[in-house]
C-alpha cells in the first residue's frame, strides 16, 4: 500500500505539507527502530529527513507525534490528513468481503493482515510500548486497534451472513479470536522474533481460524 492508494486530493501547498510530513516519517520510522524512540531527537529526525527543525514542529509539535505520524504512514501509506481514515477502504479488504467461498476468504484476510503488518508491526509495537503515560500515544494505539478490530469484524459478518460460522459462535467472539490470531503480538512472535515467513505465519493463521470460526472448511491434512 502506498500512499498513492488512498491520497486524498490537495492544492500545493497542502501537497508540500504531506510530502514533508512523509520524509519526517521515513527518517522518523528508521531512526527510531534503528536508534530506539527514547534516544531518537527531534534535532536528529530533522536531520535525517533534510529538513529544519522548525519544519518538523511545525508538521508534528511533539516527539510523540512524529510516532503518531510513523504509525498512520506504516498502516495507511501517509499520515492521517492526508489519507483515508477507513481502513475497509483498502483494496485487500474489499476482495475479502466480496470473496464467496469462506476458505479462500479467511485466507485472503490473513495475507491482507500479512501485509499490513509486515509493514506496521514494528511501529505498532513501538507505540504501545511508549503508550502508557503518554495520552498521544495511547490514543493512538487505541485508534489503531480498533480500526484492525472493525475490519476483522467485516470477515466475521461476511462468515456469519453466509451461514458458515461454527454454530454457538457469535459475531463479538469470533471478532476476538480473529483479533488475537492476526494480532501485531503473534506476527512479532513469530516472524520478527522467531524468523517465520510472511507466508508461513499467514498459512498458520488461515488454518487456524478455519479451524476455529469456519471448521466446515477446516483440512487438517492442508
């Protein structure tokens, strides 16, 4: 995704705007995953986006909103104000919903949240880690929870329409158990920490949702 995807149209000064909050959140993104956000200064993302310092207060006015900025560029393509809020706007979560067979479906939403986190994961985990005490940062992490959980939602309700959901499951439930597989938690788990492809943990989590919200589809031998 890129932010080309989901843009939203501006006059030129608001198109220098956002191409400057993109070159902060780049130089911003490496430094802080690179260096650690504690030690990172707002001096030295300047620096490395090539750029004043008063132009980087000006486009975040604090340390813990450049994170915020890093967080919707690694989920959105481009900082909030210039993209999209909806995540169900992007492509890979329409075909979900429009996909009609329930296996191919799951597995569809497992490669799309492949895909995001592989992008995001590490920023998101860098927030939550920096969140408590810092309402700017919580709020963050609770917008952008939320967001993965209403898009979630969208795979249980298109199960659930379809009548394929395992019976005495309901629609909040299943959303949890999606929540939790596809979680920033089990993607660091495994791939960042336990050297797992993008592939390989999208299969895990399609099998294992199968198993647990569609088990009609579910192949133990797949």
């Amino acid at each position: 995704m890129t932010s080309s995807d989901t843009a939203i149209p501006r006059d030129g000064r608001a198109a220098r705007a956002a191409a400057s909050r993109a070159r902060i959140a780049e130089a911003a993104t490496r430094l802080f995953l690179g260096d650690g956000y504690g030690p990172t200064t707002i001096t030295a993302v300047g620096r490395a986006a090539g750029l004043g310092v008063q132009t980087v207060y000006y486009s975040y006015p604090s340390k813990s909103d450049i994170l915020v900025g890093c967080l919707d560029h690694a989920v959105d393509g481009a900082d909030r104000r210039d993209a999209a809020p909806d995540l169900a706007d992007q492509p890979w979560v329409r075909a979900v919903v429009a996909e009609p067979d329930p296996a191919r479906r799951v597995f569809l939403h497992a490669r799309g949240a492949a895909e995001l986190l592989g992008r995001a994961a590490a920023v998101q985990d860098l927030v939550r880690a920096h969140a408590v005490g810092d309402p700017v940062l919580h709020a963050a992490w609770e917008r952008d929870e939320a967001r993965r959980r209403a898009v979630h939602r969208l795979l249980v309700e298109a199960c659930d329409r379809d009548g394929v959901l395992r019976p005495g499951l309901d629609v909040e439930r299943a959303t949890d158990v999606v929540a939790l597989v596809l979680g920033p938690e089990t993607w660091n788990a495994l791939v960042r920490r336990g050297g797992w492809s993008a592939l390989a943990w999208a299969r895990w989590a399609h099998r294992t949702l199968l198993a647990d919200l569609v088990p009609s589809r579910w192949d133990p031998e797949a």
